[in-house]
C-alpha cells in the first residue's frame, strides 16, 4: 500500500511538471527555416508560440484562425525590416484575416502588407490589408500600402476594437474608409500612426469611423483625400495631438468630419467644399486651424450640431464666406448653435458666416472684424511669425491673461504645447474673468510669468493695493477680473476677499 501511494505520488509530480512545462514554454517557429510561408506557421503554432518571418516577399494571405500568438518580423522596430518583410496577397484577398474571436494576444508586428483587395461578405469587398470581424488583434509596427477594398483599403473593423500602434497607412483606397473603415460596435485605439495619400470616394480617406468609437493620439494625416466627406477623417470619438495637413475633401471636412472631442490638434493647409480645416458637431479644444481654404468656413464649418470651441486659435484661413467660422443651411433639421470662448480669429475680417440663424454664443475672444460678447476685443493678438506657423503670443499681447477661467474645461491643465495653461504675466494687466492667474486666448498660453496665485493683484504690480481696489470698484457690478469667486459679479465677497489679500504678494 505504502509503495502504491508512493508511486502516485511519483506520477502526480510528473504530471505537475509536464503540465508547468506546456504552460511556460513557447515556441519559436521560424520561416522559412523551419516552414515554408506564414501560414504554415501559424497552422503549426500553439497559443502563446511566436511566429519569426525573415525579410522577404510572402505571396500569400493568412488567417490567424483564432490562435493567441504572435506573427512579427525578425526585428519591428527596423523601418529597413519592415519595408523588406513583405506579405503580398498579389489581389487574391485579404492580406490578413482575424474572425475567429481573436483579441490583444493575438499579435502582428513589422511587415509590410499590400497587394489585398479585401474579403467577400456577400454585398461587397472589405479590409484589403485586414479583415477583423468580431476579434481586436494587435497590431504594430506595420505598414499598409497599396491594398484595395469597398469598406477599409487598409483595414476593416466590425465587431472588433483593436489596437494599432506605430502603423502606417498609404496610398490605400476604399469607397469608404481608404486607411481604416470601423463599422458597427468598434472602439479601436490608434496611436503613434500616419496616414498619408490614402483615397475615398464617399469618406474618411484615411479613418471611416462609422461606428464612431475610435480612439485617436498622436497621429498625423497628410494629402489624404475623399471626393465626398472627411479627407483624413470621419467620425471619431476622441482625437487628441494630431496633425492634419494637405487633406482635400470635395463636399465638406478637408480634415475631418466629426462629432468627436478634439484635443491638441493642428490643422494646416487643408481645403474643402466647406469647413476647409474640419466640420465640427462635438467639442475642440486647445487646436490651431491656419491655411485652410473653403468656400464656406476656411478654418471650421458647422452642419447639424451644437459645437464648443474652447483655446483655440484660426490664422490665415481663407473662404468666400466666414474665413474662420461658417455656419450651413441645416433644413429641414433645427439651426446648430455655436459656444466658442477663450478663442482668437484673425484671419483679415469676415472671421464668422451664419446662413442658418444659428445662436452664437462667443466671449473672452479676440475675433478681427469684432463681434458682441462679454470680454470679446479686436485688436491684433501680436503672434510670434503668424506666415510660417507660429501663434503663439509675444511679450504685450492683448490676449494675455484674458480669457475666461471657467471656460477651461475640467481636466485640461495645459496648452497645446504641453505647458501649464494657467500662468500669469505679471507685466499684463488681466483683463479676463477668474481669480488669480487668468487663462490666455488662444491654444497657447504665454509662458514668461508665474504660476503661482495672488489673489486680488488686478495689475500685477507683486501686491494688492489701492490701485486694486480702484480696478475692483470699476469693474463693480459686471463680470471681469475682479470676481473673484467666479460668480460672474464683481460685488461685496469679492471687495471682502480683496481685503482679505492686502499687502505684498507671496
């Protein structure tokens, strides 16, 4: 009895060992060395096995058939690697297929794929680089080029959020969606990606957000162009630190064609039927528009939504009506309605164009041309070099320190540099509403000053004094610098709180 025990116990251990060995060893497969093409290497794999392609052209397409492995060239982070690395579906399909539930363990990483004209579903051709139906693979490192399908020349989501890093993606083409077209329940995330010469004809050359989930960072979109809607993008959810130039559109959104929160993003350069550098539905904050043309809203056009522009800042936007800002004609739907705050448009007059009667509603911003609203001024904001780009704000700009603090939304601490967006210039009167230090107009905040608070020091002279209390009990009654507790009249707590500051600055 003693001897059996032993003996199960003996074969229990081995048991243990053998099932530790399979759960912690992967295997290397390499191609061509130990099988001919990719696909016979993934036929081969096991979860958790790697997949190691030398440089080469693969005249195939793939499937990753659900497995949770990873497919990557011999180095990704090569761009000379993943330019030779090659999967060329030669017009056969889609270059790589996930539809069996695949998700972020199933990895592919540093090859260049082209040649896809995509996957049938029984209407039409989709994803000429990849095919993602109900699974959200990983995707790195990769270069999309020259693939072809009706829906996502590059990719096609439905179903799927995967997450795209380091891609690029060009010369692409797709009916809708020349980059990346996203259908139905889609949250993809794409980071660090360019999208460039990509081509629609109905939308979105470079991104087709139809399902309007997509996470966008740190991308750049350039010469994409759609003869219809969104030269580099349509829809979207969040886009943030971005940069679109050179994007056509035929009808609207040389840039994009969102409803998204945009954040941080440059547009430059791009041209439009309308809404040269983007139509806007959602929110956009801290972003520069400068060289776009339209002929309805050089920088911005509106059409059936209620957008807030926040920091924001147009130059040199040109269009035959409103250079910044247009509004269109919304019928049979009710007008959109624009709140635009802390902004600076000066663009040599003509900035706002409204054919909707919509309801605009603009304050603490420096519009060219004027325009009626609380803290709102025309006078030259004195960018840095407006002609090649820079505006950001010199030393004696009247948009220092005179924006609204309340209009910053929670949550947004810097300008569109990164830097801190509450800094005050102690040689800048402020004449903004908010206590301490008040927001600049503009996505760039000027940055040679403090930031740290005197509260009640109106003229920045380092203490609050008589000549305080002077500004206060001028500004008594409105809203101005002097409301210290932002309740939007200066009154008897802010004259209290003033006195409660007396005396030199800490």
């Amino acid at each position: 009895m003693k001897k059996l025990n032993i003996r199960f116990k003996i074969a229990l251990c081995l048991a243990a060992i053998m099932v530790l060995a399979t759960i912690t060893s992967a295997d290397t497969i390499n191609v061509p060395g130990d099988q001919p093409s990719i696909q016979s290497g993934i036929d081969v794999a096991v979860n958790g096995d790697e997949v190691v392609v030398a440089p080469g052209t693969y005249f195939e397409i793939i499937n990753f058939l659900g497995k949770a492995i990873t497919v990557r060239s011999t180095d990704p982070t090569d761009p000379v690697v993943v330019a030779n690395t090659i999967i060329d579906a030669d017009g056969s399909g889609s270059v790589v297929t996930c539809i069996s539930g695949e998700g972020p363990d199933t990895v592919i990483d540093g090859f260049t794929i082209t040649g896809g004209t995509g996957s049938n579903d029984g209407f039409c051709d989709l994803g000429g680089g990849m095919y993602n139906i109900g699974s959200s693979p990983t995707v790195n490192n990769c270069t999309f080029t020259d693939n072809f399908a009706e829906f996502g020349g590059g990719m096609y989501n439905d179903f799927s959020s995967p997450t795209i890093t380091n891609c690029t993606f060009t010369n692409n083409y797709g009916f809708g969606g020349g980059g990346i077209a996203n259908w139905s329940n889609c949250s993809p995330t794409i980071t660090n990606c360019t999208f460039s010469e990509n081509s629609s004809c109905e939308g979105g050359a470079g991104i087709y957000d139809y399902s309007g989930n997509a996470t966008v960072t740190n991308c750049t979109f350039t010469d994409n162009y759609a003869d219809g809607y969104g030269g580099a993008i349509v829809g979207g959810n969040l886009v943030t630190n971005c940069t679109f130039s050179g994007n056509a559109a035929t009808y609207q959104g040389g840039g994009m064609y969102t409803g998204a929160t945009v954040i941080n993003c440059t547009f430059t350069g791009n041209s439009a039927g309308s809404g040269g550098g983007m139509i806007a539905a959602g929110t956009v904050i801290n972003c520069t528009f400068s060289s776009n043309t339209a002929g309805n809203g050089g920088g911005m056009a509106i059409v059936n939504g209620n957008p807030t522009v926040t920091n924001c800042t147009f130059s040199e936007n040109s269009a035959t009506n409103g250079r910044a800002i247009a509004f269109e004609d919304n019928w049979p739907w009710p007008p959109s309605n624009l709140t635009l705050t802390n902004c600076i448009l000066w663009d040599g007059g003509g900035e706002i164009y409204n054919i909707d009667l919509a309801t605009i509603t603009i304050s603490y911003s420096n519009v060219h041309g004027g325009f009626a609203g609380t803290g709102n001024i025309d006078i030259d904001p004195v960018f840095v070099d407006p002609g090649n780009g820079n505006l950001r704000l010199q030393p004696g700009s009247p948009c220092i320190d005179a924006g609204a603090n309340a209009a910053v939304p929670e949550g947004i601490e810097t300008d569109m540099d990164g830097n801190p967006r509450f800094v005050d210039d102690p040689l800048t009167k402020n004449t903004g509403l908010g206590s301490c230090i008040i927001a600049d107009m503009g996505a760039y905040e000027f940055q040679d000053g403090t930031t740290d608070c005197c509260i009640g020091d109106l003229d920045g002279n380092g203490s609050v004094d008589t000549g305080d209390l002077l500004e206060l009990f001028a500004q008594w009654g409105t809203a101005g610098s002097a409301d210290f507790d932002e309740s939007g009249t200066v009154n008897t707590i802010d004259l209290l709180i003033l006195f409660a500051n007396w005396g030199q600055c800490p």
